[in-house]
C-alpha cells in the first residue's frame, strides 16, 4: 500500500469539511513520508519503510476512528460561519432589546410619566412597571391569567426564554472554555442583568426579577440541547468511524 493511499483511507470518513479533510491529509501525510525518511536512512529498503511506518501509525480504521472522537465539534472552516452566526444574534438581541424604535418611543411616554409622578409630588409611582420580588410577575401570569391575553403571556414567558436559548448553545459550540454549565449560568445570569440594567437606567423598559429568571433559565435549556447534541454526534463518530460522513462534505 502506498503512503497516499494509507492517508486517503484515514481521511476519508472524518467528519469534517473538504478542506478540514486536506489539511488533516497534508499534515498526516507529511508526519507518515518523515518517519519513511527516517526508516529509509536507518538502513530499510523504500518499500519496507512505508510498510513499517504504516505499522507504526496503525491501522487505518483505528486511526480514523480515534481522529474523529478527539475533533472538535466544527471545524475550522465552519466555525467561522458559526461566529458570523453569533455575532449576528448579539446584534439582533441589542437591537429588540434595546435599539428598537418601539422601545424609544415607549421611553417618551416613560419619562413623561415620571415627571407627571414627581410634579405631583407622587415619587412611589414614578418607576412603572418594577418588579424586585421574585416569581411575582410569573404568579400574575399565571393565577390572574384573564387580565393578559396570549399574546403577552407567551411574548413575556417564552419570549424571554428563548431570546437566550442561542446563548447557551452557541458559546459551548463556538469556545471549548464555556463548555461547563456553571459558565453558562453566570454569562446568562451577567447578560440578563447587563440589559435590565440598561433598560432601567435608559428608560428602555422595565425592570423585572423574573426576566431574569426566565433568561438564565434559556440560556441553560440551550446548553442542555448543546450537551445532547455533542453526546449524539460523539457517539454517531464512534461508532461510523471510517464510513462517509456526507453530513459535513
């Protein structure tokens, strides 16, 4: 067998992208003619050399098979598409949540009202819509439920949840680092508070416990979902190590 058609069959079912599968190959290829080299000047004959080096490396299989456990989840290629994807998400949340022009325009009437309040020598009501008291709102939602229509329960209990499902599934994916789920809760948590905050301190909206509460609690489903879904792919790697992966060509 020659060197090129040992490294072919190594690479040939790693899951990766065409040109992750090149640059493993060059870079195989190149380790696997060194060590011929090396055999080669030790005093063995040229075919003996790649048969011994080919021995050395191991069988293609086993090779194929251990490359394609320890790769990352994306390679380098589609990782790129995958950053782009999160930076494009980080934009779109700042603009909801805080560069909306319905949220301006409601600041008009925010401030309006607090200098109604304070003109009239009325401070308690000059912040509207607060809430510092845990699983308040939630409660409200759900024990006086005939007071909101749908439409603003589900805007307010699973919009607030799934805004920060990409958090918790995109950072694991993208940074080996956030791969741990107390990261994940304290990045949600920090992320969560950084937008009250700015809402609050703006006018942009209003500030709510259980917003965060319900965004800590997104950001941990999407991690969950990135948990099982690296746990299949591992598994799938494992076991269809050698065959095709079209999946990634």
């Amino acid at each position: 067998m020659k060197l090129e058609e040992y490294v072919d069959q190594v690479v040939h079912g790693l899951p990766c992208s065409r040109r992750e599968k090149q640059d493993v190959k060059d870079e195989l290829l190149d380790h696997v003619t060194n060590m011929k080299q090396e055999l080669m000047e030790e005093g063995y004959a040229e075919q003996e050399a790649v048969a011994l080096a080919i021995r050395r490396f191991g069988p293609a299989d086993e090779l194929s098979r251990q490359l394609s456990v320890s790769m990352p989840l994306l390679d380098k290629y589609v990782r790129k598409w995958v950053l782009a994807l999160f930076g494009l998400y980080v934009a779109a949340c700042g603009y909801l949540l805080l560069l909306s022009p319905d949220r301006w325009h409601r600041r008009t009437f925010t401030l309006e009202w607090k200098e109604r309040m304070l003109r009239y020598g009325a401070a308690e009501y000059a912040q509207i819509f607060q809430n510092t008291k845990p699983l308040r709102t939630l409660f409200d939602y759900v024990f006086h439920y005939e007071h909101y229509n749908a439409y603003t329960i589900a805007y307010n209990l699973l919009g607030n949840i799934v805004l920060f499902m990409p958090l918790g599934l995109l950072l694991p994916l993208l940074f080996a680092a956030f791969q741990n789920v107390h990261r994940v809760f304290f990045t949600a948590l920090f992320a969560s508070l950084t937008v009250e905050f700015l809402q609050f301190l703006l006018a942009l909206g209003s500030f709510d416990v259980d917003d965060l509460l319900l965004n800590v609690l997104g950001g941990l489903g999407g991690y969950g979902l990135f948990r099982a879904g690296a746990a299949l792919l591992y598994n799938q790697r494992s076991k269809g190590a050698g065959k095709p992966f079209s999946t990634f060509s």
